[in-house]
C-alpha cells in the first residue's frame, strides 16, 4: 500500500506564530481521556513515540509522570543514531492540559518550554503544542539541528510559514 | 564567531519583513515573475512612495533584490532567507507528523481493544 493516508492526517499544522514559538496542532479520532493516557503513560508512549518507521525503536523511555517528575525518552533510527530527548513536567491536569521542559541531549541549552492542550471538537480530541524556546539563539541551534537531520525541505511549504505568522496563535482554522 | 549572533539577527530580520500582510503579498507575486515598482504597486492600490518603503524592508531582509536597469529596477524574489524560516518549520513538521500519524494509528488500536475487553483504562 503505498503512501496510506492516516485518519485525520490532514488536520496536522504546523505554523510559526512569531520567531521563538513553534504551534502545532492535530485531531485524533478518540476521546480525550485516551488522547491523554496514550500521550503519558509510559507503557503507551513507546509504542508510538519513536516508531517513525521500520527500524525505529524507543530503548529508553522513562517517565516520571507527576509536577517536578523527569523524563527521558531516546529514539533509536534503523541505523542506529540514536536522539535521546528528556526534560521536567511542570504542570499536569488531566486530561487537558500538560506542560513540560524539553531538552534535546547534544544541545542542553536549548530547552524548549512545550505546552500541551487536548481540547473536545465534534467528538474527537485536538491536540495543541506550543514549544517557546527562549530566545532567537537557541531557536537556531534547533535550526541547525534541523538541518543536521536533513529533513526534506521543499520551497512548498513556504505558503505554510508565510500562513503562520498572520495566523493568530489560538483558533487554527477548524475542518 | 559570531556567526550565530548573525544567523539569528537575519532570522529575525526575514520574520520580522514577512509580519505583513503587503509584503507577504508582495513576495507572493515576485514568486510569479519579476516585475517594477509600478506593477507592483498595481494590486494594492497604494502609493509608489508606499510600496517603496515596503520594498526597502524586504530588501534589507534579504527578500528581494533590485536590478541594475536605472529606469525599472525590477524587483526579483530571494529565497534564501525564507529556505531558513522553512527550515525552522520543517523540522517540526517532518518529526511530528509521523509521529502524530503513529499516535492516530494507535489510539484506534486501543480503541479496538477497549472494544473487545470492556474499557479497563485507568488502572494504574
């Protein structure tokens, strides 16, 4: 089957409210109790966290999932790079709202605060994450991570970002 | 050296350019074909002094570049500046999209086997 189209895959966005905020925000169908279990706990959240594909796996996946609690998550590619990710959960409220420091380990100064909200819409769950870093320094460090990484670019996506920054930070625009 | 400083200060130079509506406009059309300052200034029923200044925020951005021609000057799109910005939005996009796609494959999963077992989530 080439190319399957995940449910709701077309609700993902991602935009760029202003220099040091990345927004995204898609809708799962499933209630927002299981959004929020499938995203915490542990034992849910290496079965998709990491598994980017054949060959992904997540060795490491400790979650400490209480205000203060750490966590450390490490993703393992099918060549054996590994990301290893951890941070501190600073606000839990379940089931709609987490917020937490993320550091990704080769840069331990870029931490990144990420907030995010599962709000009910039409009887399924958005999700909402905001990650703000902390100034425009540490936001290219995450760039030139980016490009380390080599993710595709494509000139397309320009309109997305062009989009982003005149959208309001709230209220992506329902489908 | 310094180089970083220079990366972010042209990063928020290009954010800072495209945080309005004209200019994005602006871009948008020079994406289509080169054009002058009159032809620009078409669509947008502005005054050339107007578009001029929108047109010099660009180009200190690095977003357009004029031409030699004294008499058109004809304005051409940069892309480099904007290929950064991207850069910055594409890698959240190119890792949280599977990702989320994973999770929605996921959840249905659970879905089924709450389905099958009664629900029994939220035992510790």
């Amino acid at each position: 089957m080439a190319a399957s189209k995940v449910a709701n895959s077309d609700t993902f966005k991602v935009t760029t409210p202003s220099a040091r905020v990345i927004h995204m925000t898609r809708l799962f169908d499933a209630p927002r109790e299981l959004v929020f279990e499938a995203m915490n706990r542990p034992e849910h959240v290496r079965r998709w966290w990491g598994n980017l594909g054949d060959g992904y796996s997540v060795p490491v996946c400790e979650v400490d999932f209480r205000v203060g609690g750490a966590w450390r998550m490490v993703n393992q590619t099918a060549d054996g790079h590994m990301a290893p990710f951890r941070g501190v959960y600073r606000e839990i409220d379940p089931p709609g709202r987490v917020v937490y420091i993320e550091i990704f380990e080769p840069f331990p100064d870029a931490e990144s605060l990420v907030t995010a909200l599962l709000t009910e819409e039409g009887g399924k769950t958005r999700l909402t994450l905001t990650a703000e870093y902390p100034s425009e320094a540490v936001r290219d460090m995450v760039l030139k991570t980016g490009m380390e990484t080599g993710a595709a670019l494509s000139y397309d996506h320009l309109e997305t970002v062009a989009a982003g920054l005149k959208a309001a930070p709230r209220a992506p625009s329902p489908r | 050296m310094g180089s970083q400083q220079t990366t972010a200060d042209r990063l928020s130079a290009t954010f800072a350019a495209l945080a309005d509506p004209t200019r994005r406009a602006i871009l948008a059309r020079l994406a289509a074909s080169e054009c002058s300052v009159t032809e620009l200034a078409q669509p947008f029923a502005m005054s050339m002094p107007a578009v001029s200044k929108h047109l010099r925020v660009l180009e200190r951005a690095g977003l357009i570049a004029r031409g030699r021609d004294a008499q058109r000057r004809p304005c051409r799109l940069k892309a480099a500046p904007l290929k950064a910005v991207a850069e910055w939005t594409e890698r959240f996009r190119a890792i949280w999209e599977p990702r989320l796609d994973r999770l929605e494959i996921y959840l249905q999963e659970l879905k089924a086997k709450e389905a099958k077992h009664g629900r029994k989530q939220g035992s510790k």
